[in-house]
C-alpha cells in the first residue's frame, strides 16, 4: 500500500477540480474558481459541460473501485513501516509540491493563515506598486454632475472576435459604433477582474478584491462589504453628484455578492431578470437558460428604461450587464439569424455574441432617438476576457494581442487611446468621460484620459496584495461624521445581515454569496477585531465546527435560531425553537438577547450599555 485509500481519494479530487480550475480561468485554484464552486452555478456549469462531468463522475468511480481493489486486503503488522513509510513520503511531496493538492493546501489553508500576518508597510512600499493612500473619506466626496451615463457590460466578449479574417462578420454594429467613439485600445483584465464579479468590482471601485474581502471558509461565500468601506466607489461619486443608479443584468444578482455589492456602491435600482416573479418572467417571456433572458431582451427592457429615466429630472447611471457569450458555447434561442465561420456548421457561441452585437445596435439607434441622448455619455465594455473553457479558444489564442473591448460614444472627436490600462482605470475615466468634478481618488484606477502613473499597473500583482491591505485596513470602519451606537442589530433590508455598530455584515448563504436569515438547523457566526469590525465568518448546520471557530478566543457574533447550534452553545436551547438568538462571545462567556423577530433583537457590543430596544436577555 502506497498511499492509503481514503487519503487517496481526494487527492484524486483535487487534480479534478485543479482540471476545472484551469479550464475556467487558465490557472491553479483561484477566486474564477472558487466563487464558482456553488450549486447555485452547478446546475448551469453541468448543462454546458456535460461530457466533462460525465468523465469526472467515471473517472472518480473508477478510481474508487480501483482504490479498494488494492486494499481489500490488509497489510501485515510486520511491514508496517516498509508499506507506509513510502505513503507519507509520497504524501508530504504532494502537499508541498506544484500538485493539485499541494495547489489546494496553498489556496485554502496557508492563503488565510498569510492573510493574519502583520506586514509593516511603509510609504515606499506604496509608492512602488503606485497605491494612492491619501485617500479622502467617502463622507467627505463633493461632485458636481455632469452628463448621464449608460454603462453596457459584454459578457466574456474579446477585442479578437473583432477579427475580421478570423470571425467574418461577427459584430457588424460593434465595428461601426467604434468608428465614432473614444476606444481605449489597450485595456487588459487586472489580477482579479478575469472574471465577472471581479470586473465589475474593480471596474467600479478603482481597485482591485482582495483576500480580504473574500475571507469566508472557501472564498465562495460572500464577499465582505465592511473591507474598505469608508472609500468612494465611481457610483458613490456618483451619487454625490445627484445621480439616480439603475443596474439591469439577463441573469441574476444572487450569486457571488452582486447584490451586496451594488447596494453599497449606491445603487438605487438593481434588477435582475432571473430574481423577477413569476408573472414578470412570464409576460417577458425570461426562459433563458443561464437563469434570465436573452440579451436581446434586456436592451429592449434597457430602452425602456433609459426614457423613464430621463423623465426624472434627475442625472442617472444605467447600467446594463450580458450573459448569452458565458462560456462554453454560449446561450441562443432557437429562433433568430445563426453564425457560422465559412465552411463550417453554426456554432452556438459566436451565434450569441452575433445576436447580442445586432441588439446592441438596435439599442443605441433607439437611444440616439432620445432628447437626453445629447447629454449622455454610452460606454461599452467587456466584462474579461473569453475563459479557457469557451468553444472558440483555440481561435482566440490565435491573437497574441488579446484586449478587452472599452469605446465612448457620444464623447467628443471619434479617437484612438493607446494608453495602457487595466480593469480598475475605468472608475476614473467613466467619471472624466462624463464631466463629472470630484475630489476622490482611487487606490489605483487612474483615468486614462490623461498620463496616468504606470506603475499603479502592478499594484493588483500578488506582490502588491499586502500594501493593499494595508490600505484597506486603514479605510475600514465607521464614518468620522456620523455618531455609531455601539450595538448589533439585525436588519433584512435592503439584505440579510448583521449591523454592527452602523456597518452592516451580510449573513451569506452556503456558497452562493446570496444572503438568508439562518434556518432552523443554521447558525451565522461573526470574528470581530479589536475595533468590532468583521474580520471573518462561518455558517453551518453543526455545532462542532462553529465551536471549533470560537476557539481562537476573539470576540465573535453568533447568530441563529434556538433549535440549532446557536442554542447549543449558548445554553438557551430550551427556548422556543423559533426564537432567534443573538450572542457575543466574549472572554469565553456569552451575552444574548432573544426573540421570534429577528429585526427587534439589538445587543450592545459594549457589556456595561443596555440593549436599546425591549429583547430578552441573559
């Protein structure tokens, strides 16, 4: 026996999950990969992988019945150390190797322990990634509005499909509309923003996600709003400004924190075809496959929405994001014009981007048809680059020079930008793209309109990550105008979380990043810092593992019903099994309060205050 079976069985997981890793995102375990280990994306991920889930589920069963064929019989006490020396030998080199396994160890258990490291940085340290850390608190941003702005994100749609001797044809309206806009023509996806909700983050914040704000169990449940919560996004600045913010997108916004996201950039409306009810997806006829409506639907929709819009009197944001060019092969209905390469049968990708590219024309000739076109600023932009897993790679690896697409229009004197720029220089440059006069600065988004520091574009490497942190630590916590009541309440709107002393904490569902109130069998529980801010969090349905993360004797929230682990640990199971119970861990003793109206529970996180609404308490 080399390697005993039940240690060999998820090693051999682990090179599965490493092989889907690098198809999502061309490499070792990562946060594409992780924010995409849900069931909320599994259901999606098997209709277009098929084949690959088939092979993985033979391939494991194949080495699970391999695996006790050759220990079905057990080795003699005499060969003890001959059998398995070699085993742990074999073992410790996996780990410590590049191995799937040795990829996963990095990832999920050596990656959090780093992240606890203080790290002294200093103002050198900041200057050579090109991090801004004079950064002004987002209570005290001043902006002056200036044009609308309508902001389309395509979905995994690439400046190679823009090819014309490789994809003939394909975006037809892109290619015009580039004609009279400001391209910005050197446009790369920064460290974290190669995939959807990392885009749209650093796209919108000035700067990239961090381990910090992914620092749940696996990276996949939630990403924690309370990290750099005192700087101003370009909504934010927005908003300031007296902006309305509407976000449409064809799918869903519960998944990986979108909605959380958009709530604390400001956005007043986000809207999601999948999150409809019922009857609104059945009169729209939102049957796509990846849980929403085609794209040509959501412009139309998107069109509505930009004349009710500029009915309000009011300036405004729109911002509309695609999903029918997910990979592998896309999403199209069956009805509609087909695009196929010459001599080739139609392919289901390229037909979707052709189809979105032909609604995206439609779109913007009904909003030139609009008064408030001649004061609005339209950008246009891929969300990141095609995956590893779409069906046309081996045509897009082709271009030595992949780019996301970025273009104005309605932007001044048609132009090419050659300045080279990542995901997060878009923050500023929309706002300069739409006249918009502020006094915030970004950690690293510098508007490309101008001679932007070239190095701010390492400051997203790994490298870098600590200087950031640093930063993000710094501009942590509660507002310097704003008096904080140092209590924890529970509040369900605008979503389910915890908010602790003025700074919500989302309660995140099992890897999803949606927020849910605990069910019955649930408990949320909360790692403070010595300034009560949330550091860490964990739900389960079991009590060992929460009790396990109290362990570390920090102060830490719990929260849950009394028929789960919350009663169990804190003693109040007897309590009605509906009955909710908050409780702060603190010195290895609990305060609680309780009740069967999770929104009236308030508990101070100081012992010598006294709840400030009528709770029970223990």
């Amino acid at each position: 026996m080399i390697v005993p079976g039940f240690v060999l069985f998820p090693l051999l997981l682990f090179t599965i999950l490493e092989g889907i890793s690098w198809i999502i995102s061309s490499k070792s375990f990562s946060y594409e990969f992780s924010l995409h280990l849900s069931i909320n994306t599994l259901r999606y991920g098997i209709s277009g992988y098929e084949w690959a889930v088939t092979a993985m589920v033979f391939y494991l069963l194949a080495s699970i019945t391999t695996i006790g064929y050759f220990n079905r019989f057990p080795a003699s006490s005499g060969g003890w150390m001959v059998s398995r020396l070699p085993g742990f030998i074999s073992l410790i080199l996996l780990l410590a190797l590049p191995t799937p396994s040795g990829a996963a160890l990095r990832f999920w258990v050596l990656r959090p322990v780093e992240q606890k490291k203080e790290i002294v940085v200093t103002n050198k340290d900041f200057q050579r990634f090109g991090i801004k850390h004079n950064i002004p608190d987002r209570d005290t941003i001043k902006a002056i509005p200036g044009k609308n702005l309508v902001l389309v994100y395509l979905e995994s749609t690439e400046n190679s499909y823009l090819d014309e001797t490789r994809f003939p044809g394909l975006m037809p309206n892109t290619q015009a509309l580039m004609k009279e806009a400001v391209v910005f023509e050197e446009l790369q996806p920064s460290t974290n923003g190669g995939f959807t909700i990392g885009a749209l983050f650093a796209s919108q914040a000035g700067y990239d996600l961090t381990d910090l704000h992914l620092s749940g169990r696996f990276g996949n449940d939630g990403i924690n709003p309370a990290v750099g919560n005192r700087i101003c996004s370009m909504p934010g600045v927005l908003k300031k400004a007296g902006y309305f913010l509407s976000f449409m997108a064809s799918n869903s916004l519960n998944f990986a924190s979108t909605k959380v996201i958009l709530t604390e950039f400001g956005y007043d409306e986000p809207w999601a075809a999948e999150d409809q009810p019922p009857e609104i997806r059945q009169y729209y006829g939102f049957t796509g496959e990846w849980g929403g409506c085609r794209d040509s639907m959501l412009f139309r929709i998107g069109a509505k929405k930009f004349q009710a819009l500029s009915k309000l009197h009011q300036p405004f944001l729109l911002t509309l994001m695609t999903i029918d060019a997910h990979h592998p092969d896309g999403a199209a209905n069956p009805t509609g014009p087909l695009y196929a390469l010459p001599g080739e049968e139609p392919s289901q990708l390229l037909t979707a981007i052709h189809r979105t590219d032909l609604a995206l024309g439609e779109f913007v000739a009904q909003l030139k048809r609009q008064p408030a076109w001649k004061n609005t600023i339209l950008f246009v932009m891929s969300d990141h680059l095609a995956m590893n897993g779409a069906s046309t790679i081996h045509l897009l690896r082709e271009n030595p020079h992949r780019r996301l697409i970025a273009f104005a229009l309605n932007a001044g004197t048609p132009r090419r930008v050659s300045v080279p720029g990542k995901t997060f220089d878009l923050a500023p440059t929309l706002l300069e793209l739409a006249g918009v006069q502020h006094n915030t600065i970004f950690p690293l988004g510098e508007s490309l309109l101008g001679q932007p520091n070239p190095r701010r574009l390492y400051g997203d490497i790994e490298l870098a990550q600590p200087v950031m942190m640093a930063l993000l630590r710094n501009k942590s916590g509660y507002s310097p105008i704003e008096e904080q009541d140092k209590a924890v309440h529970v509040v369900t709107t605008p979503y389910v979380a915890l908010k602790i002393d003025g700074v919500p904490m989302p309660i995140f569902s099992y890897y999803t990043g949606n927020t849910t109130l605990p069910s019955a069998k649930e408990c949320y529980a909360i790692r403070l810092s010595p300034e009560n801010q949330a550091i860490q969090w964990h739900r389960s349905k079991r009590a060992a593992p929460v009790a396990t993360f109290l362990e570390d004797g920090q102060k830490t929230l719990l929260f849950g019903k009394a028929s789960g682990p919350a009663g169990v640990l804190t003693g109040l199971s007897e309590l009605p099994p509906d009955d909710y119970i908050l409780a702060i861990q603190e010195n290895g003793k609990f305060r609680t309060v309780h009740g069967p109206r999770p929104e009236t529970l308030v508990l101070p996180l100081a012992q010598d205050r006294t709840p400030a609404a009528p709770t029970e308490s223990r």
